[in-house]
C-alpha cells in the first residue's frame, strides 16, 4: 500500500507503509533516482517545509535535509 506523493521542484517523493521512499522523476520515461527505508512503518504522507522533509514513522519523526557545507 503507497502513501500520497509528493511533489517538490522535479521530483516525486513516494513511500510505501513499510518505510520505503523512492524519489523520481516525471518524465515519459521512469527514473528512479534513490530509494531509502526508513526502518520502520509510514502511515502517513511526507511532509516538504523550508526544504526539509518530515516524514512520520510508527514511532519516529524523521526529518530528512541537505547537509549544510
């Protein structure tokens, strides 16, 4: 079962309940551009402010953001 996609700037955010996220981009073609698990169940949609995103797990918030360099 998938959760609602995201989009942000030209990617598409998808995750599953089990804790899988993939990014791609829409295009004729599919291209998956990353996969991650989160380690534990999503039940709900990613959350995408000030370039970050949140995403609830079963019993974490994870907040996912580029490393500032």
């Amino acid at each position: 079962m998938l959760n609602s996609p995201g989009l942000v700037n030209d990617r598409f955010y998808l995750s599953d309940v089990s804790g899988t996220m993939q990014v791609f981009k829409p295009a004729e073609k599919f291209e998956l551009l990353g996969t991650s698990k989160m380690g534990e169940d999503v039940h709900a949609t990613p959350a995408f402010v000030g370039g970050k995103i949140y995403i609830r797990g079963v019993t974490h918030l994870f907040c996912i953001a580029e490393q500032n360099r």
